[in-house]
C-alpha cells in the first residue's frame, strides 16, 4: 500500500482510542487532593511574589502541614511524604524547618518532611535524574523547588527553548508524572500579576498564588488560577519571628514563621462613592455589557467582566460625579478606578475590568491561636 502517511501501516497495531460516555464521566473517581480545594496530586503549582513578600514563608508552611496531616488555612489535607529543595537559601530554611518542627512539639512521630541539603542544578540532566530518585525513594507525594530561577541557575525565563523557562515546565511535568504534587516557587515581575518570565509557565501550571505583601504588614495569597475549585480565594497571614535557639555569642537565633489569619471581610471599610462605583460595576458586568473572562494568561477562570468604557458610561450615567462637566466625571471615575485597585477590590487586563471576589475566611479561629502551625 503506498501512502504519505508514515504511521499507516501500523495503525492495525495501535489500541484504539478509549471513548468516555457522559455516564462513564460521571462514573470516574474524583482526583485524590493533597490540599483540599487547592492542589492534587500530579498537579503543578505556582507560587510566586516580590521579594519579602513571603512566599517562602507561606510555601514551606503548606508543605509541612501536608506532611504533618494538619489542615492548613481551614483546608484538609491528606498526609504524604514531602521533599523539599531549598536551592535559593537552604541554611535559611533550615531554621524555618526548625521553626515549624518546635512548633508541632505534640507529634509523637516526626513527619515525613525532608529537606534537600545540597545545591542543585535542574539544568544538568543528572542533577534531575538524582533528584527523579529521591523522589522515588523518599516516597514523596508533594515536591517543592524553592526558587524556580536558583533551582534551574543560568536559565532564559523568557523562552521555551532547551535552557530557559520552557525546559523548567517540562521538567517540572517530568516530577508530576510520578504522582506527586509539585509546587514550584517564583518571582513576580516588576509590573504585571503573572509570574516572570514565559507566559507558559502560569499557562501550564494547575494552580498559580499570588503573594502580596510589604515586610512587617499582614500579607495575602491569592488563588489567580485554580483547577481544583474557585479562583480569586485569598488566604491570609502574618510573618512572626520564633525563637529556635542561641549563637555561639548566646544570642537568641529567630526564625520567620507563618502565623495563619483571617481575612479582612471585604467592602465594609470603603467609602461611599467607592462603593457606589464598585455597585455600578457590578451593574454593568450583570447587564447587557457583561461578558465571560477571555481564556489565557493573566485572567482568572469563572468570572465576568466587562469593558473598562462600559464601566465609565454606567457611572456617568448615574451621576457617580454629581456634576455634568466632563472633565469633573472623568477625574472622579480616575480617582475611583485607582483606588479600588489599589484597594484589590477590582483588576484589569487589556481594557477588561471585574471584581475581585470577597475571599472566604481562611483561617475561622484565627486570632485566637487556632491559626499556628500546627499543634500550637
């Protein structure tokens, strides 16, 4: 038989494809969670922000608490193995290990928590083939790379190709395959709410957090993209620094830990011409002007937005300024637009706006103690 189609002759010899009925779909077993709500296993995470933002406070926080078996921000979690690569600042993250085991004083066993004690370079073909093995050996079902850019030293973030962002997507793919939940820590550019470097990254990742926060304030992570439940959830925290010993001068030695919080109910400290604008937002996204989120990097999934003119026409329409002078209307509409974003109340890309939802509680009894980590 002569054909152009290489595979021809051997497609007798290929399985057929396996076809899935809605009742079969409906049939199939749910994905096991590692966090409940927030990451499964086989599932690539992102979480990234400024420097001091505490990322790699919040990161290591989560992964103990997975290895510890203790629910984290009011999630479950399901108790696995965890091999954590401190390639940024591993004597750092000595101490906050330290930190977290001090502070789960009650455990009668020791988690299984592991820390990689050496530098790595996930560029090298066999520095990824012995961190592949302790994977396997150490059983781990959650794998953290704190950071992306240390872990993967020398690497192009911008590009796809054989040394940049690209090879680290592939190979943090190569790592979930085996079963394990991966959560990879990054940087936040100078501008922008995605992480740095390819848009493939955030485009592949199942899951991306956004931290935010100034060193000595309360800080935030935000669930920008979710595909183990709803996008937009906040989680709070704060940073204390914990006693973990003295210097060889008998000086204390602290180590920063994450103290969990909730989160501030939303809307009830905004002004009222603030909260007239952010109601006529709503308005015009509910109405005819209203439409789904586009598909693609730096919108989150499930939400509707709507034009950011749109928007300025409703509230001109409803005398949001109280004065008819355009240039009036135009500098109240600046001045609200600017400060419900700062305020993280609303976000924009490419001329769309819509509203941040109002996170949920993350920690109920925080305040209270109920937040620290874990056994505390």
């Amino acid at each position: 038989m002569t054909t152009s189609e290489p595979w021809a002759d051997a497609a007798p010899l290929l399985p057929p494809l396996r076809l899935l009925s809605p009742a079969d779909c409906a049939a199939a077993p749910s994905r096991a969670y590692v966090v409940k709500g927030l990451i499964a296993a086989g599932d690539v995470a992102v979480v990234y922000g400024a420097p001091g933002a505490g990322k790699s406070v919040i990161t290591p926080h989560l992964a103990y608490a997975v290895a510890a078996g203790q629910a984290v921000f009011g999630r479950r979690t399901r108790a696995c193995r965890v091999l954590y690569v401190a390639t940024e600042d591993t004597h750092g993250m000595k101490a906050r290990v330290a930190a977290l085991a001090q502070e789960d004083w009650a455990r009668e066993e020791e988690p299984g928590f592991a820390l990689v004690a050496e530098s790595l370079n996930l560029l090298d073909p066999a520095d990824q083939h012995r961190l592949l093995e302790a994977v396997r050996t150490h059983g781990a079902g959650l794998v953290v790379i704190d950071t992306l850019a240390a872990g993967f030293a020398g690497m192009d973030e911008n590009t796809s190709g054989p040394d940049g962002m690209g090879a680290a997507v592939r190979f943090l793919r190569r790592v979930a395959q085996s079963g394990a939940a991966v959560i990879a820590v990054h940087h936040s550019p100078k501008s922008g709410d995605t992480p740095r470097g390819w848009g493939g990254l955030a485009g592949d990742a199942d899951v991306t957090l956004r931290v935010v926060g100034e060193p000595g304030e309360r800080k935030t992570a935000t669930l920008m993209k979710n595909r183990n439940g709803p996008s937009g959830v906040a989680l709070a925290f704060e940073v204390r620094a914990v006693a973990i010993g003295e210097d060889e001068d008998g000086e204390t030695v602290t180590a920063p830990l994450c103290e969990e919080r909730a989160v501030r109910a939303a809307g009830t400290r905004l002004a009222p011409q603030l909260r007239r604008a952010l109601g006529m937002l709503h308005d015009t996204i509910a109405g005819e002007e209203g439409h789904a989120l586009p598909l693609g990097t730096g919108f989150p999934t499930g939400l509707r937005g709507c034009r950011v003119a749109a928007w300025r026409r409703e509230c001109e329409a409803r005398g949001l300024a109280a004065s008819e002078d355009p240039a009036t209307q135009a500098r109240v509409f600046r001045g609200v637009r600017r400060a419900l974003a700062e305020r993280r109340r609303i976000a924009e890309r490419d001329g769309i706006v819509w509203v941040v939802p109002e996170p949920v509680s993350s920690a109920p009894g925080a305040g209270s103690g109920a937040g620290r980590m874990p056994g505390g």
